[in-house]
C-alpha cells in the first residue's frame, strides 16, 4: 500500500459504515464496468449510457438527494469520494453524473417543497439534470448574461441561449440561470429556474466536438418562447445570485474531486509504467530524476486531497460562506491534474502520445478542469483578493 493508497482509506475510514459500504459499492462498478469501457467511448464519442445504467441500478443519484425526496441523503464527503473514483474510471462517465449533482443542488438549497417534491424523485430515480449558466458572452463573468425571464400571469416565459452545457441534450432537467425583464439594473436581475425536458420551445442548436470528456456531451441550447409555471422559481425574482453563488460553493469541490480522480489516474499510470520499463540496463523508476518527479507530485496529491476534504466537512457541518475555500480546492485540483497528466505522457516517452496507452486522453481530459466552473486565473484574482480585503 503506497502513502497515497493509506491516505484513501484513512479518509474512507471517517465516513459512517453505511456510507463506507456505498463507497466500496461505487469503486467496484467503476473498476468492473465504467473504467473498462472508457477508451472505447472516448474513441468513438459515444455517450455512456451502459454506464449510467449500471449507475442507476446502483440507485447512485439518491446519494446527494434528501430522503424526504426519495433519497439517501449521503454526506457531501461521500459524494466526493465517489465523485473521485468515477472520474478515476472514465472522466466523461464522472462528469455526467457530476454535473446532475450541480444542477440539483441549488433546487435542494433553495427551492421551494413543491419544486423539490415535483423535480427530485425524477432525479433520485436516475434522471440527467443539467446547469445553464455559460453564454456566447457571459463566460466567468455571469452578470453579462443575456437570457429573460418574463412574467406572464402565472407563468414565466423564457428566451435565450446557453453555449457549453454539459449534459444539455440529454437532461430530464435543466436548472436555468438568466434575468428578470422586470428589473433593470442587470446584476439585481439575474434570477435562476427549472425547466424540464417537455417544455416547448427548447432546441439543441449543436454537440460540440470536444478535445476531451469526448464520452458527455456539451451541447448549445436555444430557449424560445418557452414557458414554465412561477412555481419554477428557485428563488424569487432578482435572488440568483445568492443560488448562483451557493451552487458554486458545491459544484467548484465537486470538480476538484473530478480533477484528482484523474490526476491520480495519471499518478498510477505513470508509476506502473516506470516500473516495469527499463532504459540502459535499469528501472525508469530507479533514476533518481524521476524518484524527485515522483515526490514532488505525490506530496502535492496529497496535499489536495486534505483539503478537499477539509471543504466537503465544511460543507457537511452547513456552512455557506466557503467560496475561498472551494476556490483553493478547484484551483489546486485542477492545476495538479494537468500537471500529472503531462508527466504521465512525458514518462510514457512516444508511448504517452498514442493511443495504446491512456495517458494522451487523461492529458486531454484535464485540460478543461482548469477552465470551467470559473478558470483558474478567475480563482487566483479571488483568493488574493481576500487577503487585500483583510490588510
């Protein structure tokens, strides 16, 4: 057992026996059935539906669903330790469910009990959410969004477009961010919804052909004319920045568990390859150049994996106002799963650039943890930026 490997199961070890029990459940279908399919998916950009099946007869969404909903109600801890394993597997298959846990989340904080009793149980039961945000023009900087809302009666007409939505064309559920006709100044106005699938007037403009997380899918929406009862609200009119910001809190940890399943992916490809390759007579493993790569990057696994989970405990114990935390754990996370990946490819020699070896696709499935959910010089302006706050 390596110093990472007792670094898991000390952290596993805090969960309760019923969740340590869902955990086991969840690494034995990503060692049996989500990893041994991900580079066939991968090669052919084939959504992974066979594993979402398998998902859902592991009845994984009730993990990060209340039981009052048809849920479990596991701890966020939980849920990122499984998030981290899927993401290990196969990224895309990790992010799809990933993403139905952002979407979710902000209905489970802040949305009414109608709304949590009439969009949950379809997610509980293995329904596909996704989270609008992103616009042609509104990027990390929400505010610029262009999407409105209109009340009409007792209903709410939407129209717009969202641009880079993981699961858009395949989710029962989409959580929708845009502003409030009736209110001018534009960041009062951002204001966050649900719309799901059936509602008229939404169109799948394109699929994106992606350099990684080939398997999901990004999609480009169009919302016209559609047309959703208030009831949909998640927050009054004018109050989405306060779920934008709370969903954040969730979903930036959430992909930093994402990064670190395929940082340490990329860690153990790395160390089995150099194991068994000899140059000049001896172990890769046994140059001390190496042994010093090797170091440095376990040090730093480790490192990110304590924190995180010292977030998802923050998360746990209720706490809201953790934005600089979740930003260190997005922003270290993703920066070493890019930097794990390159040296798995670079230990690889001219095997790391083929295909054979999984090391090219993890270099590519890193790349984007970096950039969404806020890129990661977004979230150096806002961790220094705390620091000037306080001087």
């Amino acid at each position: 057992m390596t110093v990472l490997d007792r670094l898991d199961a000390r952290l596993e070890k805090t969960l309760p026996d019923e969740e340590a029990a869902v955990l086991e459940a969840v690494k034995r279908l990503a060692e049996r059935v989500v990893a041994p399919a991900a580079a066939a998916l991968d090669a052919e950009a084939r959504f992974p539906w066979d594993n979402l099946a398998a998902m859902r007869e592991l009845e994984l969404n009730r993990m990060f669903v209340p039981e009052a909903y048809g849920g479990a109600g596991l701890s966020f801890a939980c849920y990122i330790r499984a998030a981290h394993e899927m993401a290990r597997a196969c990224a895309a298959t990790g992010i799809v469910w990933s993403t139905t846990f952002h979407a979710v989340k902000p209905v489970i904080d802040f949305g009414s009990g109608e709304l949590k009793r009439r969009i949950l149980p379809r997610i509980a039961d293995g329904g596909l959410a996704a989270l609008c945000i992103t616009e042609a023009d509104a990027g990390s900087d929400a505010t610029g969004m262009r999407t409105r809302f209109r009340p009409d009666g007792g209903d709410i007409v939407i129209d717009g477009a969202k641009t880079f939505i993981t699961n858009g064309d395949v989710a029962d559920v989409y959580v929708l961010f845009g502003k409030w006709a009736e209110i001018e100044d534009g960041r009062a106005a951002i204001t966050a919804l649900t719309v799901e699938k059936e509602a008229a007037g939404i169109s799948v403009l394109r699929l994106e052909d992606k350099l990684g997380l080939r398997a999901s899918s990004t999609a480009a929406l169009a919302f016209e004319g559609v047309r959703v009862p208030r009831g949909n609200l998640v927050l009054g009119p004018g109050e989405g920045l306060k779920v934008l910001f709370g969903a954040l809190n969730k979903s930036r940890p959430s992909i930093a568990a994402h990064a670190l399943g395929i940082a340490r992916a990329a860690f153990d490809d790395a160390v089995a390859y150099i194991g068994a390759r000899r140059q000049s007579g001896r172990r890769i493993a046994d140059f001390q150049g190496i042994q010093f790569m090797l170091a440095d990057l376990a040090t730093e696994l480790a490192q990110a994996e304590l924190w995180l989970g010292y977030v998802a405990g923050l998360v746990d114990e209720g706490l809201d106002d953790i934005g600089i935390e979740a930003s260190m754990a997005k922003l270290s996370a993703s920066d070493l799963a890019m930097k794990a990946a390159d040296m798995c490819v670079q230990l690889h020699g001219g095997y790391g650039y083929i295909r054979e070896y999984r090391a090219e696709r993890l270099l590519r499935d890193a790349k984007i943890t970096q950039i969404w959910e806020g890129t990661n010089q977004i979230h150096r302006q806002l961790i220094g930026r705390s620091f000037s706050r306080h001087s």
